[in-house]
C-alpha cells in the first residue's frame, strides 16, 4: 500500500520555548515544556500533526478528536455559526429568562 501526504505549506511566528534531549529510544519529550504555554495550556490536546521541512526543522500542530457523535456540528456550518452566536450573545448577557421552560420548547 502506497502511503500518500500532502504538501500544506505553513506560515506564522514561532518562539522558543526550551530545549529537550531523545532520550535511548530517539524519542522527545515536551509536555513540560509546552503544555504549560498559552494557548495550549487551555486546550485539551491528544495528538499532533508532524511537519518536517527541507532543513529538518519540525513542527507540531496541536489537534484534539471530536467525539463522532459531536462531528455533525463541525460539518454543518450552519448549526456551527448559530452556535457561535449564541455563545457571544450569551457572553455579552444578551439574554431571555424563560418561566415556562416546556412551553418554550412547545414555541419552537
């Protein structure tokens, strides 16, 4: 089987964070260095895509699974903008306190 990879050209600022050694399996380690760095010290990371350029310089771009059941909001974005919208005006207090929950439900 023929293992095919696209080309993604990467662009942005980057800054150093430390310095990590392979240990005696060629691995490194990095959580220490950069799990504890904004952004993504908020973010609930599970795995990396791995770039490598012509020089050998590598990069790491943080990815988190969706649960599959979560997947058809990512691929609607419709559903993906309503929800936004709701969360910003959730977040600038733009919102109604329904009394009759069951009758609100009834309205939609």
């Amino acid at each position: 089987m023929t293992k095919t990879t696209k080309e993604k050209k990467i662009t942005g600022s980057f800054h150093l964070v430390g310095k990590s050694t392979l240990d005696s399996k060629k691995r490194v380690t990095l959580g220490n260095k950069i799990m504890v760095k904004k952004p993504l010290a908020k973010m609930k990371i599970d795995s990396f895509n791995v770039f490598i350029d012509e020089e050998g310089n590598i990069l790491l771009v943080a990815l988190a699974n969706i649960p599959s059941r979560e997947l058809w909001v990512h691929q609607n974005p419709e559903v993906m903008e309503n929800i936004q919208k709701g969360l910003k005006e959730a977040k600038e207090e733009k919102v109604t306190k329904v009394k009759d929950l069951d009758g609100f439900f009834d309205e939609l």
